[in-house]
DNA sequence: CAGAATCCAACTTGATACTG
DNA sequence: CAGTATCAAGTTGGATTCTG
C-alpha cells in the first residue's frame, strides 16, 4: 500500500507547507524582519552587539536583542560573552547557522541581481 | 580612486542590509508570513485560489488574497482570469517568480533537511 | 468560485529611559 | 558596552458577511 502526500501523518518528511510542521516555526526565525538579515551580518564575520547593530541598517536595540536570541535557541548564533568591565559579548554563526546564512544569502544576492528587473516590472 | 563599500551613495549596488534598499523592501515580500509559501506552491504547478489555498497550510482568504497581490506587483506571479460564471482564474509564477522560488525552495529544503539537527539544538 | 469589505483581536515594532 | 523595562503605536491576522 502506497503513502500519500496527503496523509496528515507528520514525521514522514517535513514540509514548510503544512500548518503545523516544525519546519515552519524555524522557518520563521529565519525569515522574519530581522531574522535573514542577522545571519546575513554575522556570515563570514564575527561582531560585537554594537557593530552588528550598526551594520544591519534600521534595527533598533530592541528587535536585535530578540532576534538574536531566537537565532541562539535555534543553534544558529554563537553567544560569547567575555566577563570584563564594560561588557564584551561576540556573536558569531554555528555550523549550523552558516547553513542557513548561505541559502539566505544566495536569495538576496539573487533579489539584488535581480532588483533592476523586479523595479522595472513593478513599473517603478 | 577607490570606492568604499562605506559609500552612503545608493546605486552603487543594491545591498538588502541597507536600511532604504529596494531590495530590503522587495525582501520583504518574499520573507513575509505567505510570500515564499506562495511561491513555493506555485513552483511547477499553475493553481486555482482555492487549490493554493488548499496547498498552503493555515492561510485565511484575506492573506492569501493580498499575497498574491502583492507578488503579482512585484512581477513575480501571473495572474489570469477567464470570464466565466462561475469564476475561473489561474495563479502561475513568471520567470522571475521561478527565479525567486528557485531561492526560497532550496531554503525551505535545507530547513527541512537540517530540522532534526535544528530541533535537537533548541532541546526538543 | 474568487474574492472584497468590515470590524476587531493579537502580535510586532519603535522610542525612550534606565541599569550592571 | 550590552543590554532590559515600559509604554505607545503600528501592523498583521482572523472571523464574518457579502457579491458578481
């Protein structure tokens, strides 16, 4: 007897399509305002928390802060935090978040390749 | 002389972290809650309303309705209506829609690929 | 069938001020 | 420096109803 796709059996393979698959709830971190931007950032560079926040243009402390802890939960950021006085935090991507930067990155650099087409197309 | 990438001129070359890049803001079609899913759903397959809205897990009508519409601006879906009575009107992906979803597709399987490895890293 | 319109609830984000 | 706390404001999302 054969599987069907559309047997709600979860664990079979997951699928960002389905309501409440995991894939989902990651894919969020990854893809939320800030999200792709961080691991964008941090991609082949580590930084403190002032420097990241002054190279993604826009975020406030706030957004950051949340953002990167998010990332941390999901095993894509690195936390390091140096105990001395004035505080000296790093944050850098796990294996596990490069994975995730380069796809990420590979769609922006495609958006930005692509923006002139997209403005024209959008007549702009 | 050189140029640096610290250059606040714009047009040099669009670059997503930069707060007023169009890019950023076509970004946000694409990694908004439904962009990618839509575009997902519509990669190699052309779909009714409700067919898409079948495919795409948890998403209401207004959503849907207003994904599409802001994709269809952005150049990256087609959509085409066939007067009839009942209603009949088809969603497909333009060649920059493929492009897109090209991008976001092979995210969404890495995620899904790594969810495993991702959930044990948040301890689930 | 394919939506548009309306209303309202929930979540997100930002500004500002403050702390160890 | 690296954040947190608080509150205000904006945005998104859903349920429902309606229509050509």
């Amino acid at each position: 007897m054969k599987m069907l796709d559309t047997d709600k059996k979860e664990n079979l393979r997951p699928d960002v399509l389905s309501e409440h698959c995991q894939s989902r709830f990651v894919m969020n971190h990854v893809t939320n305002r800030w999200g792709g931007l961080v691991l964008l950032a941090l991609s082949e560079e580590t930084l403190r928390f002032s420097a990241l926040r002054r190279k993604i243009g826009g975020v406030s402390e706030r957004m950051l802060s949340q953002t990167l802890k998010t990332l941390e939960e999901d095993g894509f950021v690195l936390r390091k935090s140096y105990d001395v006085v004035p505080p000296h935090v790093e944050y850098s991507l796990t294996p596990l978040g490069e994975g995730a930067a380069k796809h990420f990155g590979a769609l922006a650099r495609w958006l930005e390749d692509n923006l002139e087409e997209i403005m024209k197309a959008r007549g702009e």
